[in-house]
C-alpha cells in the first residue's frame, strides 16, 4: 500500500570465531525473504546503542562462554542504560540465537540470559514456532534459535557449520518473525 513503511529488523550478533555468525546470516536471509521487510545484520561490536531505536524487531545472538553470553555481547548490553531509561525499546518485538560446542553445555541457560535483557527493556520476546516437524524436533529449542557445533579437530581445519536442519530453523525464524511484524502493523 502507498505510504506504507517497511518493517526493520536487526540481527546482532557477537562471535568469536564465525560460528555463531552463520546464525545471524541465516535469521537475516529468512527475514529478508517476506516481502517489505528491511534488515540490517551487523556484530554488536560495531553497533552503537542509539541504533536499535529505528528497529521493529530485534534479534540478538552470541556463543556461549561458561553457560552465559559471551563477554563482548554482555559489554553491549550494559551499553544500554540510556535506552532502558528512555523506554526506547519498550514494545519492539525480540529473539535471540546461541552457539555452545557440546549439546549440554549451557545452550538453554545462554538463550534464556540473552533474553532477559529484552524483558527489562519492555520488549516483546517471541518464541520460536512449536512443534518442528520430526526432522528439525531435535534441533528445536522454545528459548530461541540454537546450534552445538563441535570444536575444530585442529587450529588449521576449516571452520566447522550448523547442522542444516539448525540452518532451516534459524531461516525460518527470521521469516516467521518479519511475517509477525507485518501482520501486528
Ligand atoms: C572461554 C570459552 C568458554 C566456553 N564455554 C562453553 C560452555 O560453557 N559450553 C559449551 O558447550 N561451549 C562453550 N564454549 C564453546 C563455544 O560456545 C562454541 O565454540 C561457540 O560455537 C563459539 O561460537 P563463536 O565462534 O560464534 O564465538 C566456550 C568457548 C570458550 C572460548
């Protein structure tokens, strides 16, 4: 329709060593497959706070260090008083991706401390869809996108992915979250 916005999602991320990034690039690439959606991905490290503010939705997302999100993710969030106090996020809708190297390693804890930040601000936090079908139900998590991606056999070996059906879930939530959007607009 004439005069209509697009809707602007951002998916932020902190990774230190690309794995958690292939979640971003994914999120990204579902949001940006629904038509009128505009997305900015960017490492967190490179965004400054003020920047949210244009944003519908947020989507933020680390590896995990010790169970809880990893230090350069944690700096941007105490970066984040002044938009607290100002309620400047209050209402945008928000979701959260993680990377752990072993299956039990924190991933739950981690998605649930990335989120937390989003319930103070006042944000809308959306889950990921329910029931996956009976290949991706093993890879689904309810806290948010999830991969554990084994440790490199060595410091020279290619960097190790997602499996695909963690790819697919983290595409298809980028998309059902721009598809959300739009329909609460
Ligand atoms: C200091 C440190 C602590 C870590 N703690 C955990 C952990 O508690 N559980 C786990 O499964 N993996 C842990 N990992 C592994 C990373 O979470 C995992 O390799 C992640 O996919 C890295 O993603 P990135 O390259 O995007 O940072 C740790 C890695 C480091 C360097």
């Amino acid at each position: 329709m004439e005069g209509e916005r697009n809707m602007r999602i951002f998916v932020g991320y902190a990774s230190m060593n690309g794995h958690t990034k292939f979640l971003a690039d994914e999120i990204a690439a579902g949001a940006r497959s629904v038509t009128g959606t505009e997305v900015v991905q960017k490492a967190v490290k490179d965004t400054s706070p003020s920047e949210l503010e244009a944003f519908d939705a947020i989507i933020w997302g680390s590896s995990g260090v010790f169970g809880n999100p990893n230090p350069e993710m944690v700096q941007f969030f105490v970066q984040l008083g002044q938009q607290w106090f100002m309620r400047k996020l209050e209402g945008k809708f928000g979701g959260v991706f993680g990377t752990t190297s072993t299956a039990h390693g924190g991933i739950e804890n981690l998605l649930r401390a990335l989120a937390a930040p989003m319930h103070h601000h006042g944000m809308i936090v959306v889950s990921p869809p329910s029931l996956p079908d009976e290949k991706h139900a093993l890879y689904a998590c309810p806290y948010g996108i999830a991969a554990t991606i084994p440790v490199e056999a060595s410091k020279d070996a290619p960097i190790n992915k997602p499996r695909e059906e963690e790819l697919d879930l983290a595409r298809h939530y980028g998309q059902y979250m721009a598809t959300l959007l739009k329909s609460s607009k």
